[in-house]
C-alpha cells in the first residue's frame, strides 16, 4: 500500500520524518504541502491542524512528526530505529521529549524574532535562557557518542539532527558565535551523527532550503 508524506523541506518536524524514511528505506512518495493550490487544499482537507508534515498510509492519515515515526516503526518495515532494550528505550524517548519540550518550543518563538528592525529584546533574552536550560539538559543525557543512543541510529537521532542543525544557526542571528561552546556532549554528538549518511542528506536538505529562504529574504 502506497504511502505519500506531505512535508516542508525547511520544516525540522518534516525533517525528522524524512531521516526516518531513509534510514529504513521506505517507498514514500513525498511532496511539499504549500507548493501548490492544489496540494495545500489536500493538506487542509486531510488534518485541521493544517500542517506539515503529514502522512498518508492508504486510508490512514498520521500528523504529528513524533506519532509519524512511531507509526513507521510499528509497520515493522525496515531496520528498527528503535534500541533493542527497555531502558535504552526509554532514554531515547526522553531525549526526544527534552528536544521538543525545551529546546525546539523556544527555538520555534525565536525564529520570529530573527530580524534586528522591530525586534523584541526582552521577550528574546527569554526565549533565550529558556533555551539555554534545554541545551543544557539535552546535554547531561548525551555523552558525545556520534548516536543518542544504542551505537546506531534511532528515533531520538531522527528528532536531533534537524533540531541541532537550528540551534546552531540561531546563535549567531542573536550574537552568539559559538552556541555548543559550553555543551560539549552535544557538540561531539552532533558533529559524529552527520557521519551517518541519513543524518548528512537530512541536514544537508534543510542546509539547502534554509539558504533559499534566506536568500529570497535578502
């Protein structure tokens, strides 16, 4: 049964459904759900939410990035990206939750804030610590492995690499040259995961995406 995923290439919840499809070498058909009238009007039909990334699996439609790759696992089609044990298990969804909860809820806030002209520093400082204390606590349960998890690639990294590639970049919009200097567990995962192949194409998708948004902006 054919299975379609309506996605955004700048979106890291898109992003974190598309490592997972290629890290298990599913046949999805893929395609961006505001590129036209018609896709959109798709989109909109399908979720109330009316964002991306959502998957259609025959008669079964699946938002929610996290729920999508729950889904995927549980079709059993593919290598698992889930850890073989119950602890690892559980330590990879806790590194998912911390990313969404705490780094990914601020970072998202920040991303309007991005433009000097107009640009609310007090509500940025915020955001900022807010930040800062997720990073912080993402960072205890990494131990700098190029794998959150298990020494292969899981859910947890699925929701990490798109998330870190961000975090990076934001830094520097809001002064900080060097966001991973004091998280140095962080720091080595990230630079080890983008020796994965699936991790790479993933990061490198959104690089490229970020770039023409940029680009059109300026």
């Amino acid at each position: 049964m054919s299975m379609k995923l309506y996605n955004s290439q700048l979106s890291p919840y898109s992003a974190r459904v598309r490592l997972a499809i290629y890290a298990k070498g599913l046949d999805v058909t893929i395609v961006d759900g505001f590129s036209t009238p018609e896709l959109e009007a798709e989109l909109c039909r399908l979720t109330p939410m009316q964002k991306v990334p959502v998957l259609v699996h025959g008669d079964v439609v699946v938002p929610e990035s996290e729920v999508i790759c729950e889904y995927l696992e549980d079709l059993g089609v593919g290598p698992s990206l889930r850890p073989d044990d119950t602890e690892s298990r559980a330590r990879m969804r806790l590194l998912s939750r911390l990313g969404d909860l705490y780094v990914m809820e601020p970072m998202t806030k920040l991303f309007g804030q991005i433009n000097p002209k107009g640009r609310d520093q007090a509500f940025v400082d915020a955001r900022m610590a807010e930040l800062d204390s997720g990073m912080a606590w993402l960072d205890h349960y990494l131990d700098g492995s190029p794998y959150a998890v298990g020494g292969k690639l899981t859910l947890a990294d699925c929701a990490l690499a798109p998330m870190l590639f961000f975090y990076k970049q934001i830094g520097p919009m809001f002064g900080f040259v060097d966001p991973f200097a004091r998280l140095k567990s962080a720091c080595d995962y990230y630079k080890g995961l983008q020796q994965d192949v699936h991790a790479a194409r993933v990061i490198e998708e959104v690089e490229v995406a970020l770039k023409r948004v940029m680009g059109a902006k300026g």
